[in-house]
C-alpha cells in the first residue's frame, strides 16, 4: 500500500467537494462516508492510474453503478469542476456507456442534473436537465478519445459556459445553461469493461487552458 503511506502527508484541498480514491474501498474522503454500491453491481478494484481503481468485470452491458449521496446540493448557479482518469475496454462490441451522473436524485442516477456519456465505441455526449429531472437534452460533443488505459478527464462550468479537457487538451467549449439545483446523489456508472480512478469535484475552475494532468493522487 505504497500509496497510502505516502498520502498520509496528502489531505484534499479547501475546494475539492468530494473525492474518491478507489483504493480498495468506496470511501469519500470530504464527509468521511462510504459510497453505495447499486444492487447487481459487478464492481471490482484493480492496479488502476494510481494505486487502485474502480472496474467493471462484467466486460458487457452488466456494469454496476456506485453513488454518493452529499448533505449539501452542488449548485450549478455557481463554478463548479470535475475530474477523473478513466479507461475503456478495447473491442467492446454492445451498445452501452459508462457514465458520470451529478445532481441525481436517487441511487439509480436515472434522474440527474448532469451527465457525461462515454459510449463504448468512444463517442462523449453530455445530458442536461431539461428542467424538472426527468429529462434529458443530449448534446453531441463530437469527442472521440482514444483506447488504452487511464486518460485524464476534466470538465468545468462557470454558470453557463462548460469547457471539457482530454489529457489536459481542450476539446469542447460552448454555452450551455443548468437550470437550478440538482439532488443530492453524485452517480458512476461503469459498463464494458471500463476503469475509473481519482474521481474529484471541486467548487472552483482548476484549470481555463491547456494543462499537464495530475502526476500524483488528488
């Protein structure tokens, strides 16, 4: 557990709004708490970007989903970012996503403020609440990003501007508006396969430019 004794020295920032490491467990670093873990979930831990992350053994459309539930609701009125290494399988051949799903309003993440959809065959969508969480306006991001372990994911908004970096290169910019406060729940959805490590939201834009990804754990 070289990683651990070395983050003994290591506490999260003053901004970061909730982080997980997935090095063995489903622990929450900020509010001390554990991560739920949905029913039928076919999760695991693996060597992942660093130390351990979370996996998907099913290697299909049988993925399983983990969720937090915070005592404070994010408010998309103000800046908020997220960012995370992840990992899709090669050759997956169903048509599902992996998905990170804020603003939720139950453990299922049916029903959430916010979205990015990474589908299997690499294509990224975002969905937005139309208004009363119960729908979705899709956008197409026109990202593709490419196979092979751990790429650095990180996505901000300030109001109604979100901007969407890979491997710490800018890739999508444009207006987009959230209409108000989502639930309490922040959900991971993992199918094909996939591999998420360093998960972290954070109430402050951390990067507006290109920039070198994170060579250590958050």
């Amino acid at each position: 557990m070289k990683r651990r004794l070395i983050d003994v020295e290591r506490k999260p920032d003053k901004n970061t709004l909730l982080l997980l490491h997935f090095d063995d467990n489903y622990h929450e670093e900020i509010e001390n708490i554990n991560a739920s873990v949905y029913n039928g979930s076919n999760l695991s831990f693996l060597p992942g970007k660093f130390g351990k992350c979370l996996n998907d053994i099913s290697k299909n459309n049988t993925g399983g989903v983990v969720s937090v539930e915070k005592t404070v609701l994010l408010d998309y009125n103000n800046v908020i970012s997220l960012d995370f290494w992840y990992s899709r399988i090669n050759g997956a051949s169903t048509d599902d996503n992996t998905s990170v799903r804020l603003g939720g309003s139950s453990i299922s993440g049916r029903n959430s403020q916010f979205a990015i959809n990474m589908n299997y065959q690499g294509y990224i969508t975002l969905l937005v609440d139309t208004g009363n969480l119960s729908g979705w306006r899709i956008i197409n991001t026109g990202i593709t990003f490419p196979s092979g372990d751990f790429h650095h994911f990180y996505l901000n908004w300030n109001k109604s501007n979100i901007k969407f970096f890979i491997n710490g290169l800018l890739k999508y910019d444009s207006n987009i508006t959230l209409n108000k406060k989502g639930g309490k729940y922040t959900n991971i959805i993992l199918n094909q396969g996939s591999k998420i490590d360093e998960f972290r939201l954070s109430d402050i834009i951390r990067w507006e430019q290109n920039f070198t990804p994170p060579t250590k754990p958050y």
